[in-house]
C-alpha cells in the first residue's frame, strides 16, 4: 500500500510539473509503451535519458510509463537509482526515497 501510494502521488505530482505547468514534448512515446507493456517478464529494459534535473527521475520517468502499470501493477514500475550523496543527504527525503526503490 505504501509503494502504491507513493507511486501514485509521484505521477501526478510528476504530471502536473511536466504536462501543466511546463511544455512536455515526446517523441516515440507509443514506442517506449510497447517495449514496456509487450516484452516478457523476465526481460529488462534499458532506456536512456538526457535530462536536468534530480527531479527528472523518478517524476520524468513517472509521466513517461503507461498510467495502468503505475496504477495497477506498481512492482513493475520502476526507476534508476540515484547517487546516495544527493538523495539520501537527509532523512525525510531519504525515507521518501527509499520507499520508492526496487533494488538495492
């Protein structure tokens, strides 16, 4: 329930930082679902990323992956780790991140 929850307030926070308040533009995104959605479970899927920002992922990475894996099959979405001098400095952040991880 909390790996939900926490999925859940990530992609829409993520949704409203990149689709309401700033222009959001992808390409190729219906590919990324179908890599995503259509390769067998024991398969891993590598993706590449040029971005700004700690914040990119997980909140880029949230906006990205179909609603219907963040919302029903929350052990699937996963992203990167982040380096563990920038996000587990402090302990509410860290708490909060640690919780989101799925490996490690």
């Amino acid at each position: 329930i909390l790996r939900r929850s926490m999925l859940a307030g990530v992609t829409i926070l993520g949704t409203a930082l990149f689709k309401v308040f700033n222009s959001l533009h992808t390409f190729e995104l219906a590919r990324l679902h179908n890599a995503i959605e259509q390769r067998p479970h024991n398969v891993g899927l590598v993706t590449v990323m040029n971005h700004r920002s700690v914040l990119d992922d997980p909140f880029l990475t949230a906006v990205l992956i179909p609603a219907r894996i963040i919302f029903t099959e929350p052990a699937a979405a996963r992203w990167g780790l982040c380096g563990a001098d920038i996000c587990f400095r402090n302990a509410p952040p860290g708490s909060f991140l640690r919780a989101l991880l799925t490996a490690g």
